[in-house]
C-alpha cells in the first residue's frame, strides 16, 4: 500500500502545477495507476495537492494575463473574449461581381497558419 509522505505532497503540488498529468506524477514515483488512484480514495490530502497545485498555477497565468490586458494587449484581450466570452473571429466577405445574392458570411477561426491559408484559399476561390 503506496501513503503519500508530507514531502510527497508538496512535490506532487508542485508536479501539478508545472502541469503535469496524474499519469506522469505517479509514473514518477514508480507506481500504477490502480494504485494512484486507491492512493486518492485513502488520502484526501493528495487531492487537494493535486487540485491545489494546478490551481495555485492557473492563477499566475491568469494574473499575468489579466495585467497584459490592462495593458491594453490586443492578443491577451482577443484572446480572453475568445476563451472566457465565446467570441468568435469571423470576417464577411465581398464578391467584386455585381449580383443580387447576398454577401457570403464565414464564421471560422484557427491559430494554426496551414488552417488559416487553407481558409484563404476558400475564400478566395469561392469553393
């Protein structure tokens, strides 16, 4: 039976909040993950230094993201309202042909190039 040390608990929180999965943490200490998680259900103190950990983490990012976009960070700002608001990029599109169809709408949104040029592509080519 695997008990989790105070020493343990303080690395695992850590471990946690360097944002290391359950898996990796109780690879490290060499144990499965039957165990692990018979560990969990034993000591509640392990889940609170994983949940803690990650949190503790989580927090600094988010306070290092909320001073960018006090700053007035563009990025930071687009995306916090992507993630935390459900805000969308989206762009219209304007054929250069007279018509009577209306103006085409696309609503999409990537961070990878390759997707972003194959976009374009789309657009442009109206296919």
């Amino acid at each position: 039976m695997w008990i989790a040390t105070q020493d343990m608990l303080f690395q695992i929180a850590e471990f946690a909040g360097l944002g290391l999965s359950q898996e990796q943490i109780h690879n490290y200490y060499g144990i499965s993950s039957s165990t692990w998680f018979a560990a969990l259900m034993r000591q509640p103190e392990l889940v609170v230094a994983v949940c803690t950990g990650k949190s503790s983490a989580i927090a600094k990012v988010s306070g290092k993201l909320w001073k960018l976009i006090e700053e007035g960070d563009r990025k930071a700002i687009c995306f916090y309202l992507d993630r935390q608001a459900g805000w969308l990029k989206t762009s219209n599109v304007v054929e250069n042909k007279p018509t009577s169809a209306p103006i085409p709408f696309i609503a999409e949104s990537t961070n990878d190039p390759i997707e972003a040029a194959k976009m374009y592509q789309k657009i442009m080519t109206g296919k």
